[in-house]
C-alpha cells in the first residue's frame, strides 16, 4: 500500500493555517506537562492523541472522573499561568 504526502504546495490556505494552529496547540499543551507526562506525549502528533495518552494515564487512579480533569487543568494552568492573567 502506497500513499501520498501531501506538499504545502497542495494545500489549501485554510488548511496551512489549521495545520499551524494544531502545531501551536501542540506545543502550548507540551511546554505545560510535568516532565513525565510530556515523555510519555511526546511522540504524538495530534492534540487528540495527546489527550486520549492522557486520559490514558489518569485510568487506575482512585479519584473521579471529573476530579481528574479539574487536576490536570489545575496543573496545566499553573504551568502556564493562566489563572493569574484573571
């Protein structure tokens, strides 16, 4: 099976621009992981895949669903520091 790589050349210029904003996506996730989280995200190339690695990780925990989600936000937002800026 053989398939073909698209070139930026064949892209549209609504599609450069998605693919740019899922790079910076990307990256703004990458820079706020603790350093054994973006190990384990580090291969991914899509903002989806980084989020099903994470939900992932966070299986086998003994905290709820939705105390999970308020955690890893807490987390990311004190890497960034986004709830300063409010």
């Amino acid at each position: 099976e053989t398939f073909h790589v698209q070139t930026d050349d064949e892209l549209t210029e609504k599609e450069l621009k998605q693919i740019e904003a899922d790079d910076q996506d990307i990256q703004t996730i990458l820079l706020g992981l603790p350093e054994g989280i973006y190990v384990a995200v580090d291969s991914c190339e899509t903002v989806q895949e980084i989020w099903l690695r994470v939900q992932q990780m966070m299986k086998g925990s003994d905290i709820g669903i939705q105390e999970k989600k308020v955690k890893l936000f807490n987390e990311w937002e004190s890497q960034n520091g986004v709830g300063m800026l409010l």
